[in-house]
C-alpha cells in the first residue's frame, strides 16, 4: 500500500519542482557585461526560461519580450557599448523574414545570434535607416553570429529566405544557386531596375531640356532677324 501511494505521489511531487515558471524582466534590468565594459537590456517588460553568462556573451533561453513573437534562443554580447533591444518579429508573406530591433550607446561592437543557423538565410543589416552589406561594418561567423562593429544609434539585424527554406532537409549547398541566393538576386534586379528607370527618366528629361533650349535659341534668332529688318 506505501509503495503504491507513493508511486501516485511521487509524480505529482516531480512534475511541481520542475515545472518553474519563467523569470520576469522590466527595462529596468541591466544584464552587465564587466569584462567587455558593456550591458545588455530591453526597453519593455518580458519573460525568459534562463539566462546565463558565458565567456562575455549573454545566453537567453526562451526569450519572451511584449508584443514580440517569443525567441527560442538568443545570444547577445557587446563591448565598450550599451545595448537595449527593442523587439523581435517574424513573418510569413513572399518570404519568411526575423528582424531584431536594438538601439546601440557608444561606438564599440555588439554581437548577436537569433538560433537561426541556416545557409538558407540572408542576412543584412540596417543602421540609422542605411542598408548595410556583409563587409560594410559588419560580419557573419560560421554558425551565424552576426557581428556589428562602430554602429550607434538604431540598429536592426533582418534575415530572409524562401518560405519553406528553413524546413528542408539537408544542406542547402546542393540547392541550385538561384534558390541559395534568392533574397540577394531580387534585390540586385530590383536594385537594377530602379537605376536603370532612373538613367532612362534623365535621359527623357535631358532630351526636352536639350529641345527646349534649341527651340528658344531660334525663337530668339527669328526675333533677331525681325528686329533687324524693322530696323532697316
């Protein structure tokens, strides 16, 4: 009887110490970084399963901000700079799209990492409203860390791929390059066809200014000449 009461307990007992509920954060909290001369923070109110720090980086597990679609897995690090991170939001429409919201005090570096490693994803980032390449003060490592460096003020980490991209198997190194470089590709034609919309407008308007200005030339002629022979 003892063991089988304690076999209905037992259970319960496990399942209440495990089950914890997940810690709750406000703006207020500082997740410093004293090595690296940086914090980490949020500017709204959220929850997280654990947060622990690891060699100057921030792990985040179950992140869950206000208003923002809840993070699996974050890692954020910085150095000589004070980072608040204002949202992160996905969506599904033409394509599946992350993008990671931070403001950035002092001109040092911050470091993040969404747990999205995937060759599938392209990823950009955005400074102050300016779109920045890979290379252009920024650099992806290997399992997608993306590294800013010098940037202050609003920042905004966005990647991209096809909808689906993320739920096929295997390596997207046997993709034709078209579809492993699709976000990229659309964005160059779209870019060239912008420009080329562009040399074709000044090419129009440079041809009305070009026959406006000979038109007004043999106006001006022809009132020359009229004017000589009233003269005359």
């Amino acid at each position: 009887m003892d063991i089988l009461l304690a076999a209905l307990v037992l259970p319960l007992f496990c399942t209440s110490t495990i089950a914890q509920p997940n810690i709750a954060f406000t703006p207020a909290d500082k997740f410093s970084i004293p090595e690296y001369n940086a914090t980490i923070s949020f500017a709204v109110n959220g929850t997280y399963a654990q947060a622990t720090l690891e060699n100057g980086i921030w792990n985040f597990a179950d992140l869950r901000l206000n208003n923002s679609k809840p993070l699996h897995s974050l890692n954020a690090s910085a150095r000589d700079s004070n980072v608040t991170v204002f949202s992160y939001q996905t969506s599904n429409t033409t394509f599946w799209s992350a993008r990671l919201r931070y403001f950035a005090r002092g001109q040092g570096r911050q470091s993040f990492n969404l747990g999205l490693d995937s060759e599938e994803i392209e990823w950009g980032v955005v400074a102050n409203g300016t779109f920045k390449a890979e290379g252009d003060g920024w650099s992806k490592s290997p399992d997608a860390t993306l590294t800013i460096t010098g940037a202050t003020g609003n920042v905004t980490i966005v990647g991209y791929a096809f909808l689906g991209a993320l739920e096929r198997s295997g390596s997207s190194s046997n993709l034709p390059f078209y579809q492993r470089h699709s976000v990229a590709i659309l964005t160059t034609a779209a870019t060239g066809v912008i420009i080329a919309v562009a040399v074709a407008i000044r090419a129009i308007n440079k041809q009305k200014l070009d026959k406006n200005k000979a038109e007004n030339g043999d106006k001006l002629s022809n009132e020359g000449l009229r004017s000589e022979k009233n003269t005359g």
